[in-house]
C-alpha cells in the first residue's frame, strides 16, 4: 500500500440513531472502532452532537482510498447490516482531502 503523504485522505462518518438507541448506536460506533484491524488507518476520532442525542461521527484518517475501501469490504461481509439496524439512515460517508496551503 502506498504511504505517499498526497495520498492520505479524511473520512468524515455521519451516524443518526433511531429514537430510544441512541446509546446502542454510541456502542456500536465505538465497538467497531476498536475492535476490528484497520490497515492504512492512521487516526480516528468520535464526537457526538452535543444539540442532537442521536448523532454521532468519525473524523478518520487513511493512508489511502484503496485501504479505506478495503476495510470497508471487509465490514460488509462481517456483520456491519447488523450494527445499522439502530439507525435512522445508513451511515453518510464524506472523503475529504487537503487543499493547497493545508500541509
């Protein structure tokens, strides 16, 4: 995998819990976080909206796209549907890079 520093890319997660899971969304955000191998992951954190009790995000940090969307694969076949049943909607995922003047 390529560790070129304009490859790295954020990742902006959105999550909305349906009314009355929120805690099981917060759980199931933070439980995916730390207990799976993220390969090419550098950094995440997790924030919750302190205005609305159900949503919460992930800013994380990737050596790359293809790593991201590596892990992401291997969510989908390891029970990720199940973690979303207490969502309103499916996670938003937003892939974000630096702008000029950013590094």
């Amino acid at each position: 995998m390529s560790t070129d520093p304009d490859d790295a890319i954020t990742l902006l997660i959105e999550i909305h819990a349906n009314e009355g899971q929120e805690h099981e969304a917060r759980d199931a955000l933070l439980h995916a976080i730390a207990t799976s191998a993220k390969p090419g992951m550098i950094s995440s954190r997790q924030f919750a909206d302190p205005h609305d009790p159900g949503a919460f995000f992930a800013i994380q940090e990737w050596e790359n796209e293809e790593a991201f969307q590596a892990h992401m694969e291997d969510a989908a076949k390891s029970g990720m549907s199940e973690a979303i049943k207490v969502l309103r909607t499916a996670p938003r995922t937003t892939v974000l890079r630096g702008i000029a003047g950013d590094r």
